[in-house]
C-alpha cells in the first residue's frame, strides 16, 4: 500500500531541464505527457491524452497558421515521442463543425481528420481529438486518475464535484469520446468560463493552462484535490463492506497461484491461446477478499479505457483459498465457473448488440480473481496481460473511492457493449500488426546463459514467444536477459539435475506467464576423455545433466502441459554424437545416445496428450559457447592431433558443405520443428553441415 507521503502527487517538473528546450512547444509536450504517463495514479498505459496549440508557417500558403498536436491513435503518455503525435490545422478542424450531422452520425467525422492533417508525419489522429481542438487552450490534459473517476463514477457525482471544487470545476454527464463531446466540452467551458476543468461523468477529467507547465500543475493540482477529499471524508463503514476471507501467506499465495494458473490458462484459451499474468497486490485482495465483491464485480467498470482491456466484468472462482486445485472435484469447479462466464457473456452480446456489431469476440474471461490467492490476467501477450491487471487495479481503485464517499456506479451495460463493440475499435483492432509465428506460446529454455541456448531464446523471441531463460550461471543468465525487454522474458536460476529446482523453474514459469508450451533442453556439458580415464564422477556428471536433466524437464513438462489441456512441444538439443562414434569420448557419446532414444520414447508416450517431442543434433558448434570454453576443446583437439584454434576449421572441412556451425544455425532448426513440422514428433534435425556417419538410417 502507498504510504501517507506518497498519497498525493508531487511536482516532478524540472525547470532547468525545460528550459533547455527552448520554448519548443512540441519538446514540453512529449516532456508533459511523459511526466503525467510515468504514474499509473494518473492514467494507465494507453489511456489519457495531451495535445498543444502552436503557430506554424503552412508550407502552400507561406503564412502561420494554428496547429494542434495531440496524441495519436494506440499512443502511451508515459513512451510518448514526437511520431507518436497527430499535428493538425486547427482551420479546418473547426470547419468541420459546419458539416457534423449529429450524434447518430458522428463516427463519420474520425475520417474526415484525416484532411485535416499538418504533419505528414503524423500519427493517425485518435477519436479524442475533437475533444482537444475545440477548448480554447493552448495546453490541454485528458486523464484517468483513479481518485478523479473515483468522484465521476459515485452516484451524485456532481453534487461531489461542486464540494470539492467549488464553481473551478465544470461537469459534464456521461458521454461516449467523440466529435459531440468535443463539442459539449467546448459549450461548457463558453457558459463557464471561470472553471480551470471538466469532470466527465463514469470518464475522467480535462484540464487546461496557457503555458505547458501550468497545464501540468493544474492537472496534478486537481488530482491532489480528490485524494484529498477521499481521505478525509471517508464513510465509517469498512473498506468493501470489511473482509470475510483471509488471504494465505504470501509464500502459499504464490504456491496456490502456480498449481492454478495453468488450469485457468487452459480454459481462459478455449478459442485462442493466452499469457497470464498474477498479482497478489494488498488492494487486490482487499477487494477479493471483501464482503461486497460479488455486488460490485459483476457491476463492471466505468472508464471506457477500463473495460476496454478488461472486459466488463471479472470471473470470481468460487473456490477456497487452500482448496486442492489439483482435485478433479476442483476442476470441475473452475470449468463450470468458465463454461457459466462465456454463457454470461454471450447473452449479454446477444441482449445488447446491434444490426452492424462485429461478431462476438472471444467469451473468455480476461480478469480472473481468486479470494485469498489474487488476480490472474489473460492476453494474447505478457504486456498486454500485465496492462489489464494494472487497469483492474485502476478499476478497484475507483470503486473504492467511490464507495468510501458514496455509491458506486457503473456504465449502462448497454453503453458499455456501444462501445465495446464500436465499430471505430474494432476498426482498430482490424489495423493491428499480424501476430508472429510463435506470438501466445511461452518458452523455458535451459542453458539459456549462453551459446545456443540464448540463440535459441533470442530466436523464439524473435518469433513472438515469451521465454523463461534458464540456467545455473546466475551471472551468465543476467548477461543474457538484458538482451530482452522485461515483457519478453524472466530468468529462473536452476539445477537440471535437481528434480526440485526444476520443478520450481516450471512453477516459475506458470506464475510469470501461466503456464509452458515449449520446453528446450539446451544445457549441456562435454567431457573428451579415453576410457581408462573416465571416471565414475565424470560419467555421473554427464549422466545426469544430459539425460536425468532432459527426463525432469520432460515430466514437468508433460505435467503442466496437462493441465492446461493445450498442445506443446520439447525439443532436446542433443549431437552428431548421438549418432557417431568417436575416439576419447564414451561418455559423451553414451549420455547423448541416450537422449536420442529418450526423445523417442517420449514422443511415442506424449504423442496422444498432443505433446511433441524432438531432436537437433548439432556438431561443432564453437563460436559462442561455453562448452568448448574448457577442457573439452583441448580434448578434442589432442584427438584429432590438432591446434585448438584450427578446430572451427577442421569441423568445417570434414563437413559435406564445409560450414562453420553457428549458435543460430541451431535455433533455426528448433524454431522449423515449432512453426513449420507441427506434424512432426519423434525426428531428429542434423545441423551438422553435412556428417555423412551422423546420416539417420
């Protein structure tokens, strides 16, 4: 929980660093909106937006005319840089209201932005726009903090704003973003000219300066004054109607939350496949934990931006806190609470759509809440999963305010669905990016501190997965994971030969991003010795990271897989010399047969659960790793009577092609088994540039 300090907003403007700038207008603005985008109190990551006034010389007529930079379309306040905004001639945005025909046909004016553009760089202008260009200022700030849609959300809304701002503060009743709101803003502030803002009704607010710094002050200023406000005139009654259930201890939260997640997984990816996210926030389970939860849950939320990532409402699991969620009678449970969500969710699309609704999306649940345990997410990627946790945090928030100092109240369902299934979202939700090849699956990779594991990783990134680096290098592991964006990948410290460590790697995996679909047993080590010198130690060491490691990474593998009932694949990086027999090197050799033959006795017992099971065997992968940084080079080539620094190229030459093999020549071979062979288990890739002994016969 925040600290009494840390309740209210502080200034962060920096006027040295501003000053700097020049009196660029458009340099404050990216400056303004990255302060305000930085604190998720103000708005959540998407939502909010800024804009500017600025003369510019018009490059037909040579003479300075008025532009408007606003946020674009899909923009983010916290990231925002200069092609994130919209520049456009506030001449002919004006115009436009001589040609609006009227609520019932003001999506119509979105396109029409488009002949409005300045800025050929621009970013395509978003719905809000109108909103921004016909207040008279030259700084504006549209925002959704938490304290503010707090009072916008309570049953007597206006009657709160009026308390707490006095005449400073307008108001306006419920209505969706768009050209008409743009012009109700505009006819507010003309017969209030007093006020320094608006509060919109179950929205957020607008607020405005002359200067940039003093659009920024106002902002923060009038956020303070509802927190402010929330705290000193609290209703006796406990938070949430006082708590009926008590949370577990956070070590047992994130147990519980592990055994589950990949069951939700399963069932929240009924039509596509979904990354999870958990929280076990304290404000999280004050309100799962509370008495009202099943008044307010079903309610919904109020902000569009809310319910947009969210759905309109979470799925509460009627389950106990130390319930075993492993018990069929358990998941039993759980499916019907899913099977009555998408019902719930159906009818409601059917009760509330239109004659031109796009089709019903997906029915699942996005939110999932667990009294005692914490809120699970579920999105088509690990951001977009952690973002709507982050918004329904947001939307507790407000509920808490609201019902701290009146009633809560939530957006008309009907209202709700008009904009859900706006024919101006679902137009751009049709302009998103294709998803790659491998985008929802989430990867663990083992030896993922280096060589081919981290080729590997990088390579199945690259294709649009998220990935669990793993490893038992802490420091190798750190240096591969800053290659990753945090949304990308997490790191796990492990063992492979230690059935617990990977057991609680695979945990690790499922509370991060819900669970696993492709496991990759990269870790490996070499020892080049003659048989009289093998030693027992030496045939254990191999023994069991090669093969023992390989069968534990199998059997969490499988057991996860399992409970989200989902397809998945386990690719062993294995060896020519699985294949091959060579001087000085039984015990390699032997651990690296056996993990060949184990992946076919794999593939053959998992082939029914859907689960594949294959091999790539690559030789002589030098470059990059980290087996052939000890003994095992020198040892090789002693064997081959060579110089160890002539081994790239005596591998190469031995090769039917005469290639270096190369770290991502092996993550090729993983990621054509994963994207192109689904149909594929059991078989074996040579990246070997062509070892005519290593041929499967």
């Amino acid at each position: 929980m925040a600290t009494a300090k840390s309740l209210y907003l502080k200034d962060l403007w920096d006027q040295k660093q501003t000053k700097s700038f020049k009196n660029d207008q458009i340099k404050l603005l990216l400056y303004r909106s990255n302060l305000l985008g930085s604190d998720l109190r103000i708005t959540n990551f998407g939502g909010g937006n800024t804009s500017c006034k600025v003369k510019k010389k018009d490059p037909l007529t040579q003479k300075m005319t008025e532009i408007m930079y606003v946020k674009g379309s899909g923009g983010d306040l916290g990231t925002l840089k200069r092609n994130g905004l919209a520049g456009l001639y506030m001449e002919r945005l004006n115009h436009l209201k001589s040609i609006y025909r009227g609520l019932e046909h003001e999506d119509e004016m979105v396109a029409l932005y488009q002949h409005c553009i300045f800025d050929l760089d621009s970013r395509a202008p978003s719905i809000d726009t109108a909103l921004h260009a016909f207040l008279p200022f030259a700084h504006i700030d549209h925002l959704h903090p938490d304290d503010v849609i707090a009072i916008a959300a309570s049953k007597n809304s206006k009657k709160l704003t009026k308390e707490i701002w006095g005449d400073k503060m307008g108001w306006l009743p419920w209505q969706r973003p768009g050209f008409e709101l743009g012009i109700m803003l505009s006819n507010h502030f003309r017969e209030n000219p007093h006020i320094k803002g608006i509060i919109l009704e179950g929205h957020g607010v607008f607020t405005w300066g002359d200067t940039a710094y003093e659009c920024y002050k106002n902002s923060i200023e009038t956020i303070n004054q509802a927190t402010k406000y929330l705290r000193t005139k609290k209703k006796k009654r406990p938070t949430f109607g006082g708590q009926v259930i008590q949370s577990l201890a956070p070590k047992k939260r994130k147990e519980k939350a592990a055994q589950i997640a990949p069951i939700l997984r399963g069932l929240a990816s009924g039509e596509q496949l979904m990354v999870g996210h958990f929280s076990d926030d304290s404000r999280v389970l004050e309100f799962a934990n509370s008495k009202d939860i099943n008044k307010l849950a079903p309610m919904g939320t109020s902000c569009p931006d809310h319910f947009l990532r969210t759905k309109i409402k979470p799925l509460v699991l009627d389950l106990k806190p130390d319930e075993d969620v492993n018990a069929i009678s358990a998941r039993k449970k759980i499916a019907k609470q899913f099977a009555q969500y998408r019902k719930d969710y159906t009818h409601y699309y059917k009760k509330h759509k239109r004659k031109n609704s796009p089709a019903m999306r997906d029915p699942n649940p996005v939110v999932i809440l667990y009294p005692g345990v914490g809120m699970f997410t579920f999105a088509k990627n690990k951001q977009t999963a952690r973002v709507a946790s982050e918004f329904y945090l947001n939307a507790i928030n407000v509920m808490r305010g609201a019902e701290a100092v009146s009633t809560y109240v939530a957006l008309p369902l009907q209202e709700a669905f008009d904009i859900e299934y706006w024919l101006l979202e679902e137009a751009k939700l049709q302009r998103q990016p294709k998803e790659k090849s491998l985008s929802r699956k989430v990867a663990l990779v083992t030896g993922a501190g280096g060589g081919i594991g981290f080729a590997v990783a990088r390579r199945l990134v690259d294709e649009g997965a998220v990935v669990v680096l793993s490893d038992i290098n802490a420091k190798n592991l750190q240096i591969s994971a800053n290659d990753f964006t945090k949304d990308q990948c997490r790191t796990f410290v492990a063992d492979v030969t230690d059935a617990t460590s990977v057991k609680k790697a695979f945990d690790y995996a499922c509370l991060e991003f819900g669970g696993v679909d492709i496991v990759v047993h990269s870790a490996g080590v070499a020892i080049s010795q003659k048989l009289e010198d093998t030693t027992e130690k030496d045939w254990d060491f191999l023994q069991n990271i090669l093969v023992k490691g390989q069968l534990f990474l199998a059997q969490n593998g499988a057991r996860i897989l399992r409970k989200q009932k989902t397809e998945g694949d386990i690719i062993n990086i294995v060896s020519k010399n699985g294949l091959v027999a060579g001087p000085n090197n039984v015990g390699y050799g032997t651990a690296k047969a056996a993990q060949l033959h184990m992946s076919r006795l794999l593939a053959a017992e998992l082939g029914p659960d859907k689960i594949r099971v294959n091999s790539v065997n690559p030789d002589a992968v030098i470059v990059g790793s980290k087996i052939w940084e000890g003994k095992w080079a020198a040892g090789r080539a002693k064997a081959y009577g060579i110089k160890v620094e002539d081994l790239p190229a005596h591998y190469a030459k031995r090769t039917l092609l005469n290639e270096i093999i190369l770290p991502e020549d092996i993550a090729k071979a993983v990621a054509a088994f994963l994207i192109d062979l689904r149909k594929s288990t059991g078989n074996i890739i040579n990246v070997d540039g062509g070892v005519a002994a290593a041929f499967v016969r």
